[in-house]
C-alpha cells in the first residue's frame, strides 16, 4: 500500500513539474493564494526517536532504540498574513512505535521495552514562502506544537518492573522544515519534510530512584521526522 502511495503522489508531482518548470507555463489556479482562509488536509509518515539524558555516563553504552516507520493524517486551516506569511493550524493523528533495549540484562522481558504511542498534534506554525515561479513556490514552515500522548501510561501504578515504560501525556515541541507547493489544474499539493524535537522531559520515573531502567536518566525527549504530503 505505500509502495501504492508512492507511486500515485510521484505521479501527481511529475505531472505537476511538467507545465512547472517550462519557459512560460500556463498557472494553474491563479487566485489559489488569494484569499484570507485556506483549507486541507494531509497524509504522511513519521520516524519517532529518543534523546536520553543521563545524570554519569552509562559505562555500558547508551540506551538503544530501534525504530519504525508510523503513519499521520490531519487537517489544515492556514490564515493568510501577506503575499509570504501564512499562520497554519496543522491538527493531526500520529501513529509510531519504538523499540527500548536497556543494556545489562540478561533477560529479555527485562530489557526490551515496546513503546507504541499516538499523538495527538496540535501544532500552530508559520510558513515563509517565496515568490510563486510558474506553477510552484518553495517554502519553510516552523513553529511550536503540542501533542497529547494517548499511550503514555502516565497514570498507570505500574513502572518497568512490572513491565511498563511510562511517558508523560503532554509533550512540548517545536518544528522545523521545508517543501514545495506545486499548483495543479484543480488543486495546490505540497510534499513537506519536518523535524519536531520536544522541550519538555517526558519520563515518568520508576518507584525505585535506583530502577535499572530510570534510575540513571535524567531526561527523555521525543525526537523525529515527518514527511507530509498536503491537499488544499
């Protein structure tokens, strides 16, 4: 199915560049940018990592992790500012999984930890765009952004010796990235890359200060990569 998704998008974008990049191309949805309010919707992936802080230096090795590939869905409503600032509301469903390997054990139950987690993104960005060149306008887009972990666990009474790796619901982040609007004969479609770090520690430290598993740590921040793909 993304092998499926892939294709249809590089098809739209090659079709799209095609009328883009000639000497005098036809514009495609000329008013497209003019008006106050603009509206959406996205698809995408996600590559989610960690950051761990330590309180020493682990004499073991860092915490591993092994990562997946997720995916977003959201919607959009850009307020229009000037000619090359749009304000962006971004709403969407984050889906991922990571793998936790704590080093020093012998028994797996013990050092594997599967973290899944789904966010709910609440990002308000502003995008910097061009001049539009033809039928096309690259941009950056950046800004903060709360997420609302639905798999935090944070509440839960148990802790890693009973299995569970616990995470904070709210997370604090902000985001930066770069993409292209490609206007085509019905609509504009812009494929967008983003990093999103977040502020806050979300840990939820073991019962134990001397856990094998938290008992070293100082922090944990979420850290990772989207790749959008928008509609408006």
């Amino acid at each position: 199915m993304k092998n499926t998704f892939f294709i249809l998008i590089s098809l739209i974008a090659c079709l799209s560049a095609n009328a883009q990049f000639n000497e005098n191309p036809i514009l495609n949805i000329e008013n497209e940018d003019q008006r106050l309010l603009n509206w959406g919707y996205f698809l995408g992936f996600n590559s989610y990592d960690f950051k761990f802080n330590y309180i020493e230096v682990p004499e073991d090795g860092d915490i591993l992790v092994s990562t997946s590939t997720g995916f977003n869905v959201g919607l959009i409503g850009e307020l229009r500012i000037n000619k090359y600032l749009d304000l962006r509301f971004e709403p969407g469903l984050y889906y991922t999984q990571r793998t936790v390997g704590f080093r020093g054990f012998t028994n797996e139950s013990d050092a594997i930890r599967e973290v899944k987690s789904t966010y709910i993104n609440f990002p308000v960005l502003l995008k910097v765009s061009t001049e539009r060149l033809g039928n096309w306008k690259p941009f950056i887009i950046g800004g903060v952004s709360n997420s609302l972990n639905l798999g935090s666990n944070e509440d839960s009474v148990d802790d890693n010796s009973s299995g569970t790796f616990r995470m904070k619901k709210n997370v604090y982040n902000w985001e930066i990235g770069f993409g292209i609007d490609f206007y085509t004969e019905y609509f504009k479609f812009a494929p967008s890359i983003r990093g999103v770090f977040a502020i806050n520690n979300e840990l939820v430290s073991d019962v134990d200060p001397d856990s094998p598993w938290t008992g070293n740590l100082e922090a944990v921040r979420t850290r990772g990569i989207f790749v959008n793909f928008t509609f408006e």
